[in-house]
C-alpha cells in the first residue's frame, strides 16, 4: 500500500507531462506544413534548411540533457561503434526523409501533405513485421486498408487540381505526391530501426536524437559533393534564399523531432496516433483561418478515412492468444 501510493504522485506527474508534451507536438505536427510553405522561400537550397534544422535538433537535445543531469553519464558511456549500430542506418533514412518532404511541402496542399504522410503507419506496420515480427490484429489491417484506400483518392484527386501555381499537374504528382509517399515509406523502415535500436541498445529519446542528427548531417554534408544541391550551395552560399523567418519553422522542426521521441518514450504509440489525428483537424482549422480555402472534396472525402483508420489502429492491437492448457 505504502508502495503504491508513493507511485501514485509520480504517474500523475508523469501524465502531466504526456499531456504537455502531446499537446505541443500536435500543434507543431499540424502547423509544420503551413509555416513551411510561409517562411521557407522557394529559391531555397533544400539541404541547408535540412541541415540547420539537425543542427539545431542537436543544440536542444545537448541542453536538455544537461539540464536533467544525464549529460556527463553518457559521455562515459558512449561508444562510436555502439551509436552507429543503433543510430547509423535510421539516421541515414530519416536525412533522405527530410529532404523529399522539404521537396513536397511546396508542391501540395497542406492538408492533402499531412494526410498522405499519413500511410507512414502502413509501411511502419510492414517494417516492424519483417524486422520485430510485430503482427497485426484483423481490425488494424482493416484499417491499413482504409488508409490505402484515402491515400488512393487524394493521389488520383489532388493529382489533377490546377490550383497549386502550377498548370502542370505532372509537376503536382512528381514534385508533391510521389516525395511524399516515398518519404512515408522510408519513415517506416526508419522506424522500424529504431525500435529495434530502443529494445536492444536501450538508447534514451535525446540520445538518439543527437546521434541520428550527427550521423544524418555527415550524410547530407557527403551527398553535396556531387549533388545539385552541393553545386548550388558552391555557387550562391549555404545561407541562399534565406530570411529571417527561415528560423521559424527550421526551430519549430528540430522541437518536433524531439517531441516524437518525447511522447513514444512517456506515452507509447497509442498516444502519438491521438496526435495524429489531432494534428489534422489543426492544419485543417489553420488553413481555412490564414488562407481562407475550405478543404477541397477530396480532402472532405479522405480526411474521415484517415481519421478513422488510425483510431481503429491504435484501439485493436494484435493480442497474443493463451494457449489452451
């Protein structure tokens, strides 16, 4: 009894916590899209903006491990073999990630972007499934269906709107839907390995924050080498087409980043799809309230699939059945 009720202050503080933490990174998962298309211009070289956003990811991580003490502790223990054989490969994927979503966030409509980044869970349930043999319930691939099915409607419907300063609606599919799509499926895998890395390295959130961040910057810095955008980075300067306002939402990424690992570490995966239906209904709400464009019909038609699939997900996980004595 003693016991229990010195638990009981420590799980309400720690639910305080999932709240807040659930509450800032669903407001940044559906602002992101909307300030991203405001402050990043588009002469804007993709790769410095993805690089600043890891610096800065790696500058709050350090501190916030200073500021709760773990700091010195991982110094002492940390290996280069250990962190790259838990962070290399995920850190590797998640650069490339960030880079084609940098691409479609100028290309599509805000709403129809969150949505179809959204069939990251399909390929997240794949991956886990090779890599953890982490199965499925009947209703959560039921819902994978249905999520299918939303992603199909808004490649066939926004593929063909005309309304995105564009004339061209092969530069929608090539430039906007297929980035994203490719990014959901590098997302999974990533996450896949980093669940893997999490079980078996026991790797606290801020510490593979720093670690993917580092490795992923060291790829992105070797890819300019040959890359167009290293030539444009060569040519006009790391900082081309910057504003001041390109902090924003490089700032507003690199907390995001960190408040994923935040919330998976106090809350689980139920908890972070909460966010992610959530965090539709607000890039929702923010894109009528700034730029005054209700949702188009098909974002009306797939938004309650999305919705629907990832709360049917995260309420029937696969459960393993007793054997019979």
């Amino acid at each position: 009894m003693a016991s229990s009720a010195k638990n009981q202050p420590r799980r309400s503080v720690n639910m305080k916590k999932v709240w807040f933490y659930s509450l800032l990174l669903t407001i940044q998962y559906g602002a992101q899209p909307l300030i991203s298309k405001r402050c990043i211009g588009r002469d804007v070289i993709v790769t410095s903006s993805v690089l600043a956003c890891e610096i800065v990811k790696v500058i709050c991580a350090l501190f916030l491990m200073a500021k709760d003490g773990s700091l010195n502790k991982v110094f002492k223990e940390w290996t280069l073999i250990g962190s790259l054989s838990a962070s290399g490969l995920p850190a590797a994927i998640y650069a490339l990630q960030n880079s084609l979503l940098q691409i479609s966030y100028k290309s599509l409509d805000s709403l129809t972007f969150s949505m179809l980044n959204q069939t990251k869970l399909i390929f997240t349930a794949l991956f886990t499934y090779f890599i953890l043999r982490q199965k499925q319930s009947f209703q959560q691939i039921g819902a994978l269906f249905i999520l299918i099915l939303a992603a199909v409607l808004l490649s066939i419907g926004e593929g063909s709107r005309k309304d995105y300063g564009s004339d061209n609606p092969d530069e929608i599919v090539f430039y906007g839907i297929i980035p994203v799509l490719i990014a959901s499926v590098l997302s999974g895998l990533a996450s896949a390995l980093c669940q893997w890395a999490s079980q078996v390295k026991k790797h606290s959130s801020y510490l593979m924050t720093v670690e993917m961040s580092l490795v992923g910057s060291l790829c992105l810095l070797a890819s300019t080498y040959k890359s167009p955008d290293g030539e444009a980075i060569r040519q006009h300067g790391f900082f081309y087409g910057w504003t001041p306002l390109m902090m924003i939402p490089v700032f507003i990424n690199a907390v995001g980043g960190i408040l994923v690992g935040l919330v998976t570490s106090y809350a689980g995966g139920i908890r972070k799809g909460f966010v992610m239906v959530s965090a539709l209904l607000v890039t929702a709400l923010l894109q009528f309230v700034f730029d005054g464009k209700p949702p188009s019909l098909f974002c009306l038609l797939a938004l309650p699939l999305v919705m629907t699939s990832i709360s049917i997900y995260q309420k029937y996980p696969y459960r393993v059945k007793k054997k019979e004595e």
